[in-house]
C-alpha cells in the first residue's frame, strides 16, 4: 500500500496489492479470477496512472489523456461485459467497450474495481499535508478495508501506525515523510530473539553484539556487505563529518572482532569467493583479508591451490550443493566429507551415473475416432504436434513480456498489431460494412489506447488498414471475393475414424479454395497454411467437390506504407501463392492419403516422433549423417522454442531419442513420403 499510493500506479504494485493472500481472502478471490485480471489488464492495455489528471504529479500534464489509465481500463472491461461484442466505436462517455469480456466475468472484475476504488481514496489524499495522526488513520482504514477487520496478521503493522501516531503533533506533513519513516521501520521490525534454546538464531551483527555462541557464521561477507552506503539526506552528522564521529568501516572491524570473541567452538565466514562468469577467485574484501593475513602470521600454514597461494583456513567448496566432491573425504576438508545432506548425497549419485537410453514408453491414449483438418496439418508441419498439444495438453506458447512497465507504449508488438489487423479485416470483410469504416476503425483504437498515442501509432494503423485494401483487390484482379468466401463444412468417414474440417471456398470460383493467412509471411509462417491448404484440397478431392487449387494471401514481409524496391517502384503488399495436387491424385488417391495420414496421425498421438530438423529425413538413408544434423538441431538458439525441447529437453542424446532406429524408421518412412512437396513450388506430391 505505501509502495502503490502516490506513485505512478503500476501494474505490478497495484496487483502486488490486490492479489496479496490477505486481500484475495477478504474478497473472496481465487487464482482464476487473478487471471480474468491478467488478461483483462493486458487486452486493455493499463500503464500507470489511475487518471488522467493525476498523472500531472508526474510530468504528463494532460488531464484529457486517459489511455492506459486503471479507471478507463476498468470501464472498458465492465462495459465489455455489459454490451455485446460489435465494431469499436465510443458508448457511454465516449469509452469503447473491451470485446470478449463475458457476463461470467463481471463476478471476477467488480473486487478489483473495489480494491481500485480502496487504493484510490488513499491515493487523492496525497495531494495534501496532513497531520501524522491522520495519516496513520487513513493508512489503517485502508488496511482493514482490503484485508479485513478480523486478520489477526495486520497485528505487526497496526503496532508501527500506533507507535508513529502517539508522539505525533498536529502539524501537517506530506504523505512522503510518513511513507519513508513507516517503510524503514517495517522492513527493520524483528522480534524478540530466542536465545539459548538450540535454535539456529538469524540476526545483523548489531542486535547480539558479543553475546556468546558455540558457533557463529558470518554469512555473505562481501564488497556489497561492507561498502560505505550514502548515507540518509536528513541525517546531519553525515552531511558534515567531523573529528571524532563514528567511521563505519572501523565498526565493521570491531562487528566482525566481536563476532570472533564472541565464538566459542568455531567461526564461519562465507564469501563469494569465484566469479559466477569466469570462475576466476576474487580478492577477499579489505576487513577479511586483513584477518587472513594476521592469522597467518599467528602461524597459520598458507596452501597451494591452482598455482595461487591461499590461507589455511580458507575453504574452497563446490558451487553446487549436489557436487559428488562434496560427499568425498580428503577433497574439500580433510578426513571427512564437506556434506552432510542426504538428499543432496543421494542426488550427486544418479548425476554421476550414466543415464539410461531407453525411450520413454508411450500414454498410449485411447484411438480417435474423429481428426479435424487444422490438427492434421499442424501435424504434418511437425509431428510432435498431436502428443504435446493433445496429449499432453501442453500449450508450448512462450510469453516473454515480463514485468509491465508502468511507462505509456509508443510501440505494438507483433502479437498485438496481429490482433488487430485481425480484428480490422473481420469487420472490413463483414456482410455490410460502414463506407468510413477505416477512419472511425482508427479513431477508436487510438480513443481506448490500442494503438499507440501522439501520433507513434499511425504508421500500424496505415500498415493494417493499407494491407486490407490491397488484399481485397488483389483478389478482386483474380476473379475472387473475399467477402464471397465460405466455410463449408465436410465429413469424410475413413473406416476406423472420421475425419471433419472446414473447407474455404470462393462462391465467386467453385474451383478455388480462397486461405486469407496475413501472418504467412517468410517460408517458415507459410509452412503450417500450406499443408492445411493442402489437407483442405485433399478433403475436398475425396469428397467429390470440383476443386483445382488452394489461393492463399498473406502480406509480403518486405512491404510497409510507402516502402519501395531497389528501382524505386512500390514494394507489393500482399503475396500470393497458389498450392495445388499432384495431377495423379484423384478421389480414390485422396481418400487413400488421408487414411494413411490419418494413421500416422495416431500412432504420433500416443509416441512422440520429433524432426529434430532434418534428421528424421537424414536417419532413413544415412546414420552418421542423422547424428551431424542431431548436433547441428540441437546446438541451434530456435531449440529452445521447438516442441522437441519441450519434450525431451535442450540438450537431449541422439542415441536417447533414436536409439530404436527401426521404430523410428517404420514411422518416418511414411511421413516423409506423405508430406512431400515438389522443391521450391507449391505442388503436393507425396512419394
């Protein structure tokens, strides 16, 4: 709470109030409704700010402005419950309603509005001096309104507001000075020390000063422990130092002098002693090494490690708590071993052995008797697909964004300007769409802060509303609509299974398949809509539909507003590919492929079948060549975000995963035959 009020109001303080365990449970909030906040919080875009107004104390004087505010961002979520899903455009006091917020979500949403509107009162009572006294008021009252009356865990911080508030006067202070003084005192609480019990007792030096033990550890003696720290601006006696103040790196000398007198059986100091990036030993820090090298000349031998000289009393240990070293007599210590630790002994033990190159048996789920079309493509894009995504259940979607910035975006990510661009083109192909459809499009993501202000967000809205112009009439010049375009719905009945998808079809031309894929961009993207454009071709061949070839649109990756080619003529801005079926494959072929991979399809379900790249390729005519293109797979940054990662992990063995050549054969000599194209063309010809 001292952290959020007064402050920009981040994303990250302000669900560090309302998602803390005292707060959910006064509210009755569970983790799924912290995730209706998550995604909520994020298709809203919140910054920082509870307002527009407020964000002056910051430097953003313009009250008008209140994109990325939590207040806009709520309305437009509690709206988007409200209202059913439609074109954006401004309601009720000229906010757009959040689309996909379901009425089930109003439940979720009205206690984070409530702990907003607690936190908010807090919040405009910054604006003003006031008296200590009724600063810890509204502190308390804010504290019992989020985490409830009855918490017996409030006990700590009531105790620090009342200390504060009865030598307090009645002379006004900002809110500031109060935060500082409460935050220093709560992060310097501690209780009363339980001493002489046998407990392993945790202190700074200062509180046990002296005070005698069997042992005692000085832990993380380091530059960062002992460096001089500036020093606060209202002390006086820092501001000025004089003959005669205290020095504080002589009372670190006397603080690690008494913790010695004070040991009766032994003393530990643990440092870091080698560098984490090149393992290099670094140099002890001053009051340390003064104390390594008067020991030595009290007649403690010096060894030898590594070519460097070192005292005997210092300890070089493994990095690792599972080290075998540290489980060895005469390694680290001598005549003993350095741990103790069962758990850590019993782990050092199967890292040090060979690990076993048995293939994991596959779950072996029961046989589907229904496969959808965009499965099956995902699935001859890479086999891995059906055990990770179906089995497992593992979404392997990486989300990198981190912590939010409390900071107005000036920039879309590419997540982001997709959504759009998909949201812009499901409205811009509508049945009837508005003649300004474009420009009341722009004027009202850029009202709701969907797109970046002040101008940064032009060049996407140009990008996203450009591409769809131009995706429509390069249709149009092929003799296709896409306002035309159907799904139609077929099943093909295979014996054992079914398989059912939608087909994409152009009313306009009853020959054509018409794939309106944006994000195909590079040859990889397009790799996935190829085989679903072939699937689809495939589907509609076996099910007797006069169907030659599949169009699919995507935007070209060189194209941008106003971009241009080396002769200085426009760059295109959509791309156009066109995949079609070998001539030999008629309903009979079709019906027969489809069963095949329908089968593969299955057995990929119950076992996992990684590429690894071209390796799977490579293993059918050549082992050691296999084992190279392993290595190479492998070594590459992209294994980190490949499903065969997720799977058998970054630095998996070849002999591990392929160990069982002929099963690995039997699978992949049909998969590969069956998800052939013709080299640099859009051909399908299975071989």
């Amino acid at each position: 709470i001292l952290a959020v009020s007064g402050s920009r109001c981040g994303v990250e303080d302000m669900l560090a109030v309302a998602t803390h365990p005292l707060v959910q449970a006064h509210f009755g909030c569970d983790d799924d409704a912290g995730e209706v906040w998550r995604r909520c919080i994020e298709r809203t875009r919140i910054r920082w700010g509870l307002d527009g107004p407020r964000r002056g104390r910051d430097g953003l004087n313009q009250p008008d402005l209140t994109a990325h505010t939590w207040w806009l961002g709520l309305e437009r979520m509690l709206l988007g419950a409200a209202v059913p899903d439609g074109f954006p455009e401004p309601v009720l006091g000229g906010v757009v309603p959040l689309t996909g917020v379901d009425t089930a979500d109003i439940e979720a949403l009205a206690p984070l509005v409530s702990i907003v509107g607690i936190v908010d009162e807090l919040d405009r009572a910054v604006a003003e001096d006031r008296p200590v006294a009724d600063w810890c008021d509204r502190l308390e009252l804010t504290l019992l309104r989020l985490a409830g009356d009855e918490s017996d865990e409030l006990e700590a911080a009531l105790r620090e507001l009342d200390a504060l508030r009865q030598p307090a006067t009645d002379v006004p202070v900002p809110f500031h000075d109060v935060k500082t003084i409460l935050s220093g005192s709560l992060a310097a609480a501690v209780g009363r020390q339980p001493l002489r019990t046998g407990a392993i007792t945790a202190t700074s030096m200062i509180p046990l000063r002296g005070v005698p033990f069997r042992v005692i550890c000085v832990a993380g003696f380091d530059e960062e422990a002992v460096a001089p720290r500036d020093g606060d601006s209202d002390d006086l006696v820092e501001r000025q130092r004089l003959l005669g103040d205290m020095d504080q790196r002589v009372d670190i000398r006397r603080s690690l002098l008494d913790c010695l007198l004070a040991a009766e059986d032994q003393l530990i100091i643990t440092c870091t002693g080698m560098s984490v990036a090149t393992n290099a030993t670094l140099p002890l820090v001053t009051p340390l090494a003064e104390f390594v090298e008067f020991v030595g000349r009290h007649g403690v031998p010096s060894v030898e490690r590594m070519g460097e000289e070192f005292s005997g009393i210092e300890v070089f240990h493994p990095r690792h708590a599972c080290s075998r070293q540290n489980f060895v007599s005469d390694v680290v210590r001598p005549q003993t071993p350095w741990s103790h630790d069962r758990a850590a002994c019993h782990t050092a033990a199967a890292l040090g052995a060979k690990p076993a190159n048995d293939t994991a048996a596959g779950i072996a789920p029961p046989p589907r008797s229904l496969i959808e079309l965009k499965p099956l493509a995902a699935f001859m894009a890479d086999p891995l697909w059906p055990y990770v995504r179906e089995t497992l259940a593992i979404n392997p979607w990486w989300d990198n964004a981190g912590v939010t910035p409390a900071t107005i975006p000036l920039e879309l990510s590419k997540r982001e300007q997709r959504e759009l661009r998909d949201d812009f083109l499901r409205q811009r192909l509508a049945a009837n769409p508005p003649p300004a459809l474009a420009a009341e499009w722009a004027e009202a993501v850029q009202a709701d802060g969907e797109v970046p202000i002040w101008g940064f967000g032009e060049t996407a809205v140009a990008e996203i509303t450009g591409f769809a112009a131009a995706v429509i009439e390069q249709a149009s010049e092929e003799g296709l609509s896409l306002q035309q375009r159907e799904t139609e719905m077929v099943r093909l009945d295979l014996g054992e299974v079914q398989l059912a998808g939608g087909i994409e079809r152009s009313t306009s031309d009853e020959k054509t398949l018409l794939l309106l894929r944006p994000e195909a961009m590079t040859s990889s993207q397009f790799n996935q809509p190829k085989y679903l454009a072939a699937t689809q071709l495939l589907m509609a061949v076996a099910a007797g539909l006069p169907v030659e070839r599949a169009v699919v649109l995507s935007q070209h990756e060189k194209w941008s507003p106003g971009a241009v080619d080396g002769k200085g003529n426009p760059r295109k801005a959509v791309q156009q590919r066109t995949v079609t079926l070998d001539a030999g494959i008629d309903k009979g072929e079709a019906r027969r492929l489809l069963t095949e991979l329908a089968r593969l399809y299955q057995l990929a379900a119950a076992q996992p079948f990684g590429c690894f790249g071209k390796t799977a390729e490579t293993l059918l005519t050549d082992i050691d060549g296999a084992r190279r293109a392993f290595a190479t797979f492998v070594g590459y940054d992209g294994n980190a975000r490949s499903l065969e990662a997720v799977v058998h992990g970054l630095q998996p063995e070849f002999d591990a995963v392929f160990g069982d050549t002929a099963a690995a054969a039997a699978f992949f000599d049909p998969f590969v035959r069956l998800t052939h194209f013709v080299p640099r063309k859009y051909i399908y010809q299975p071989r």
